[in-house]
C-alpha cells in the first residue's frame, strides 16, 4: 500500500497537543508513521512536500517534517501531468498547493492521499476522477492497521 500524507499531516505531532482533536490525530499519524518503519505499507515523498517544508521558517518543525520524509521510499516529481490536473483541480476550488499534492498523488496512483484540513478534504473526496482515495488520518488508521 502506498500513502500520500500531506503538510498538515506531517505537522500534526507538532501541533497544539491540548486540543483533544489534535491529540488524536497526532496518535493517528504516529500510528500510520510505526507502520511505514516496520515497512508495512510505503510512505510517499514529493517535490511538493519538500518545498512546502522549506518554506516552514520555524527550524524545528522543519527539521521535523524533514525527518518523516526521510522514511519515504518514493519521490514523486511534478510531470506534465500533474500540472494539467493541478490546474483542472484549481478550477474546481482546490487551493494551488493543495492541488498539486492531491494532482502528484494521484497521477502517481497512491493509495491514498491523507489530509487533516476539513475543507480540503470536503472539497477533495468528492473528485471522482482521481486516481487516489482521498480519506482523513482518521480513516486512513483502520485501512493500514489490520
């Protein structure tokens, strides 16, 4: 199985922990992390992600969100493809960023994209022309943890 998590995703453990939504989902992206070391299911990097973690200015998130790349076994890079889809996906009301994560996952064929942004999620899962399921970190648990 291959996954596509997100920025926000990434960034969750580093969140505000006192908030009990993001406590849980910070459990649920370390639960899926454990399962991507124990080599059960394949974690994806790309272009996109790498850029969106540059640009974060604080040091230590950044440095973190690096590390959980680094357990990645593929790196996908934008193609024409992507492209085209990204734009289609603007179109339709994905903001640019997202709709290139959600264009490279899917061209790629992942799994599943993984977000925790309520609103892109709303907006995303329901494009029935992509090549990814588009689920929360909450609904990707039951799916990599069996």
């Amino acid at each position: 199985m291959r996954i596509y998590l997100d920025n926000c995703c990434l960034q969750r453990p580093l969140d505000d922990q006192t908030q009990p939504r993001v406590r849980v989902e910070t459990e649920a992206v370390l639960a899926v992390l454990a399962t991507v070391q124990a080599r059960d299911i394949l974690l994806l990097s790309s272009e996109v992600l790498e850029y969106e973690i540059f640009r974060i200015p604080d040091e230590h998130r950044r440095n973190e969100a690096a590390a959980i790349l680094g357990l990645a076994s593929e790196r996908l890079k934008i193609i024409d493809e992507v492209e085209i889809l990204a734009k289609s996906l603007e179109d339709s009301g994905i903001n640019p960023i997202d709709a290139l994560h959600l264009s490279i996952a899917s061209v790629a064929k992942a799994d599943f994209f993984t977000t925790c942004d309520d609103k892109f999620l709303k907006k995303a899962s329901v494009i029935s022309s992509l090549s990814c399921k588009v689920v929360s970190i909450l609904n990707l648990l039951p799916e990599v943890i069996k």
